[in-house]
C-alpha cells in the first residue's frame, strides 16, 4: 500500500487524526536517500506500532560549512516507493520553510555529548539533529521512535535529549 504523503503541518496533523487510528503510533526519521537500513527500521517500526510515519527532511542545522547541503541525494518519488514495501502509512516530507518557519533561532545543545568523538570534527552537528528531532518529535507525537545504531553518538544524544527534557516517547 502507498502511504499518505504530506508536506506540511496541516496535513500531517489531519493525515494523524482522520481516521483515528487505535493503538500505538511510530516515527522513523530519515534525511531520504532510502536503503535497506531504512526500511529494515520501518519494519521494526511497524512491530511495535499501528500507524508508522517516516520523516523525510534534509535538515540544513547538521550541516557544517565545508559540507554540501545542495548535493545531498533527494528522490521522494523513489524513496516513496521503498517505503510502500516496508509498511508505512505516512510520510511527512516537509521542506526547510515549514520545519524552521524562518531562521531557527531557538536549538537544543547537544552539551559535552556534542563536543566529542564526531561532534569534535562537526561542531554544531548534533544540535542540528536535536533540534529537528525534537521539532518533528513534537509535530509527529509518536509513542515509539525507532532509530538505527549504526551512529552510536547520534543515538546516545537523542536518549539523552529525550530523558533530559521528559518527551514522553520510547527510543
């Protein structure tokens, strides 16, 4: 089955809502780009919940100066399908202006976690990437988020965010 693709904050909320759906929700972020980790997350998603929503969002806080925000691979029609076979229901594909609403002035700090191992060689990075999570966090309202480990720190910033700020979610 295709999921439900919308684009902005008004449609994900009506894509959430009609019909409600019973049961436990789940959120994959990805920046698109779709492979076999991906889907094999969305799968893991669709075990523990009733309704999956996949996030596909290039998100330009992670980016450092030397790095091309511009180059990133970017193909929602190709990644869309992918996500057909793996069980989503929702994809929320925004772009920067509805994600930010202009300059994102207020970020979360990775803290000491951020300044270490990758964060040292990235500064920024990982505030970039709590920021949005916890932006989309937020907007999707998951009861389980499922993320790879294949970035050990990325994972460990995010249970640290999610503890630290009490967000009622399950990594």
């Amino acid at each position: 089955m295709t999921p439900h693709v919308v684009h902005t904050r008004a449609e994900l909320r009506a894509a959430l809502d009609a019909p409600p759906r019973p049961g436990r929700r789940a959120v994959v972020m990805t920046m698109g780009a779709l492979h076999e980790g991906h889907l094999a997350l969305v799968r893991a998603a669709r075990e523990r919940a009733d309704q999956v929503v996949v996030t596909i969002f290039v998100n330009p806080l992670q980016f450092g100066p030397t790095e091309d925000l511009a180059r990133y691979p970017r193909d929602l029609a190709a990644d869309v399908a992918l996500l057909a076979t793996a069980g989503a229901d929702v994809v929320f594909a925004p772009d920067v202006d509805e994600v930010y609403r202009g300059e994102a002035v207020v970020r979360v700090s990775a803290g000491r976690l951020g300044e270490r191992l990758e964060g040292a060689h990235r500064p920024g990075h990982f505030d970039g990437v709590l920021t949005v999570v916890l932006k989309l966090l937020h907007l999707v309202a998951p009861d389980v988020a499922v993320f790879g480990q294949k970035d050990a720190q990325q994972l460990a910033a995010v249970r640290r965010m999610v503890h630290d700020l009490d967000v009622p979610v399950e990594i």
